[in-house]
C-alpha cells in the first residue's frame, strides 16, 4: 500500500500497490463548480515560540495558490501553512524553506508537526496511541530559528483540491513529472506573491517528497530559473530499481543492515561505530557471497551464520532464505512467537497482529494505523481555531484516493530521482545535497542512499552527505533526533 511518507519500498517489485477506494469502480465525475469549490481566503495569525531559551515571534499563515491552464482556467488550489519570523521578514538575510511529504498522498503534517514546525506532538513512537491528546506544544527541534517554513500540500492532500473533471486530474496532478511541475511552479508562485525571489531558498522532502526534492530542484534551476540553495532528503525514496534480486546482491543488500539495526536497538547495542561494521560486511563478503551463489557450499554456510548472528532470526528461517531477507517475511517471522506485526517504517514498533495464522499481512502498517488521527486532529484546530481558516471540508493526512489514482505506468518512477540529484549538483557546484535516514527504516533503507553515495563520480561526491539517526522513517519524531537534525541543517544554511 502507498504509505504516509513514501511509496514503500520492496527489493523485487518497486511500489506496492495502493488501497483499493470503495467508489473506485464509479463513473468519471463532472466538471466541477469552481466557485463551489473555493477555498477560505489567506488567513494570518501572530504567534510565539521559545527554543531553548529563546523567544521568537512569528507569523502563521494559511493561504493558497491557484493552478490555472493555459488559457487561465482553474484547475486546483493548493494549500499552504507558513511560518515566517516577524522582526526578520522580508531582510534579504532570511532564506525560506519549502517542505513537501510525500506517499503520493500524503500532505506535509508529518514534517510540520513531528520534524521541523514550531508545533508539534508525539507520533510514531513505540507507545504512542491514536487517542493520545492531539495537544500541539513548543518544538524544540524547529528550524524556525534559522529559516522561515512553507509547508505544502499537493492536490487531493490536506485541504488541497483539483478544480477538474477526475480525468484531467490524473493527467495534470496525479503522474510523477506533472507533480514536480505544478509542486515547482507552486514555489514559484508563493516566492513572487511574498516578495521573496531574492532570498536565500531551501528544500525538504520526506520519502517520495525525497523522490520529488531532487527532480524538483532540477526543474526548478533549468526550466522555472529558480535555484535552491541546498536540499534535505529525508528517508528518501531515490533509487527504487535494486535489479533481480535472482541476479543481483542489490535487494539484499539494502535490506540487511537496516534489519540488523533494528536487532541492536532492541538488544540496546545500536551505534554508528556497530553499523559502520555491519555496512563493510554488506559490503564485503556477504556481496561476494551472493554473487558467488549457493554452489560455494562453505561461503554460503558461514553467511547464514553470519546473518543469523547480526539480525537475531530464527537459524532455520535465515537458512530457508538463503541469507536473503524480504522485507515482508521478516516483517512477519520477527515478532510472530509475541503475536505481533512490526511495522515496515520501523519494525520496533508493533501493534497485536489480528490476524495472525495469515499466511500474509492482513492489517494495516502498525505506524499508519495510530498516526492519522492524531496528526488531522491537531493540524485541522490548529487551522481552524488557532488559524481562524475556517472551513468544514475533509483533511486528508493520507489520501487512499490520491494513491488510487497515481497513474505508476511510466519509467519517471521506476527511475528514480538520481539521475536529477547528479545533474543538479554538477550544474551548481555551491548546491549542498543533505541526505538523513532512520537506521531502523525498511520501507526506504538507507542502504539505498549509501549506495548512490558511493557511486557519485569524485567531483561531486563533497556536495553530498548521508547521515543516519537512530529510528526508524520517522526518525524526526524521537526527541533525541531533534538538535542532530537541527544542526546538520543550520550548517547547511550557514554554508550556502
């Protein structure tokens, strides 16, 4: 299923499939009313933090941008939540952040009020509830201190909307390059409504917002001529073709380490300098041993030792696998004798699996079953009430409807968004790349990045880092994360 903040990655198949809507065998709608359709005018309310001793004094705005074709006619609103410090606003020394999520089908509360907004609440987390209080408080992990925020929800997310028949929808708002297109001109846009051209100008994506930031950034700086200044990618989904996992060490190799880490955290013995063996090993000799094949009885014997000794599996599984661990699978085996499923975005995370004879996953992803309510709760009062944007129309935090929709048919997706990460930095050589990851994450393991890393030619590789937090896509949402997050990205800004 199309997940929160990524398409979920799989080594043999690329994306999953989305949740089948109940109307999805309903006939093609009628142009809409546009006037029926409209959003609340843009809405602004004063506001203040304090981050670590520190007060700061802000604007939040709730506003739109209106997507019109070529002959002026609308086609969508898109929503958008900023936050810009008062004293500060409009000196040419502040730069602007945009961030975008991703799914597709998510809209940016996971980033605003579990990562980097001025608000936020806890999600995500072993222990966290759908029914916790959605209670917004002080983030003291903002990146408000060092940059303003515009968070931005593509159509058919939050309370963004096509303006248009389902059809037209499809083709210009739910394809992979014309969502890079409407998602760059609606930065265009909001950089001219707020004077705001000449400033300092960042990007973050989350997940498939990670596939976005560098096909985005690209777009951007050769078509819009609009250049970012740097670009964070969070748990990103880059490189979605790993080959045939029959053929290649590739999909084992992207799954194995972040497995591992999970088994350390939960035998509290994860650190970078554990995973930076674990890294060399993957690497090393369990590459070569699976290139080698099962022909090398000896090889093979001692790498499903090897294995079994790093991710704490039961022997026979990890032998009846070969030393290769699908996602799913281990998914399913790694908390089976406990009744429960882990959860793909961080399998420490669990729920009771209630359906546990299946011979497959039935339930929904642990992570996504507790997290939707708390976020829409909060993020609806606090544009609503706190805003003052009033508006009685659905908030999608995840949009199963957008997900249904996506036409996955061409290879923009299957390609992935290295190919735009390379041209981008080789045409801006001041252009910064920060690439984070949760060690824990399987639905876009940090192999994967590591990865493309390694392979960037010599004269580029500097405009580049990867870096891993503990946690797991969601590593943002553990406090600890916070200030390491916070200091990567302030460095970035100071630099460019």
């Amino acid at each position: 299923m199309f997940s929160l903040g990524a398409v979920a990655q799989r080594p043999h198949d690329g994306p999953p499939p989305a949740k089948p809507a109940a109307d999805a065998g309903k006939p093609e709608e009628k142009p809409a009313d546009v006037k029926a359709l409209e959003l609340p005018a843009d809405k602004s309310v004063e506001q203040t933090i304090t981050v670590h001793g520190k007060t700061l004094h802000y604007t939040a705005t709730v506003g739109t941008i209106r997507l019109v074709d070529e002959k002026g006619k609308p086609t969508g609103d898109v929503m958008y939540t900023a936050y810009t410090l008062d004293h500060e606003k409009g000196s040419p020394d502040r730069p602007v952040l945009f961030a975008v999520n991703g799914g597709p089908g998510a809209s940016s509360v996971y980033l605003n009020l579990g990562a980097i907004g001025p608000k936020h609440i806890s999600f995500a987390n072993v222990g966290d509830s759908a029914s916790n209080p959605a209670t917004l408080t002080d983030n003291p992990g903002t990146w408000l201190d060092f940059t303003d925020e515009v968070f931005i929800d593509p159509i058919g997310t939050g309370f963004s909307k096509s303006l248009v028949d389902e059809a037209t929808s499809k083709k210009l708002f739910y394809s992979p390059t014309p969502d890079v297109q409407y998602l760059s001109l609606v930065i265009y846009k909001w950089l001219v409504k707020n004077d705001r051209l000449l400033d300092k100008k960042y990007l973050i994506g989350e997940s498939y917002g990670g596939y976005r930031g560098p096909r985005m950034t690209h777009y951007m700086q050769s078509q819009l001529g609009v250049a970012m200044n740097g670009v964070v990618l969070v748990s990103p989904y880059l490189n979605p073709q790993f080959g045939d996992g029959n053929l290649s060490p590739i999909p084992w190799m992207i799954t194995l380490p972040s497995i591992t880490a999970a088994h350390l955290e939960s035998e509290h013995k994860l650190s970078d300098a554990a995973m930076q063996d674990v890294i060399a090993y993957t690497e090393g000799e369990y590459a070569t041993t699976l290139i080698k094949g099962p022909r090398d009885k000896a090889a093979t014997d001692a790498m499903v030792a090897k294995v079994t000794e790093m991710t704490g599996l039961d022997p026979q599984f990890v032998k009846y696998s070969g030393g290769r661990l699908e996602t799913g699978a281990f998914l399913r085996e790694v908390h089976r004798e406990k009744g429960e499923i882990g959860s793909v975005y961080d399998s420490n995370v669990t729920l009771p699996d209630p359906f546990p004879y299946s011979p497959d996953q039935e339930s929904n992803d642990p992570i996504l079953e507790s997290i939707i309510a708390p976020t829409t709760t909060a993020m609806v009062d606090f544009i609503t009430r706190t805003v003052g944007w009033k508006t009685d129309a659905q908030y999608y935090a995840l949009s199963y409807e957008v997900g249904r929709l996506w036409d996955r048919s061409g290879p923009a997706l299957r390609d992935g968004a290295v190919e735009d990460l390379r041209e981008s930095v080789a045409a801006d050589p001041k252009l910064n790349v920060l690439i984070v990851h949760g060690w824990n994450d399987l639905s876009c393991p940090f192999m994967g990045s590591q990865l493309t890393q390694n392979e960037l030619p010599s004269k580029l590789a500097g405009q580049v880092q990867v870096h891993e937090f503990p946690g797991g896509h969601m590593f943002y949402t553990r406090p600890e994360n916070g200030a390491g997050l916070h200091e990567f990205a302030e460095k970035m800004v100071e630099t460019h």
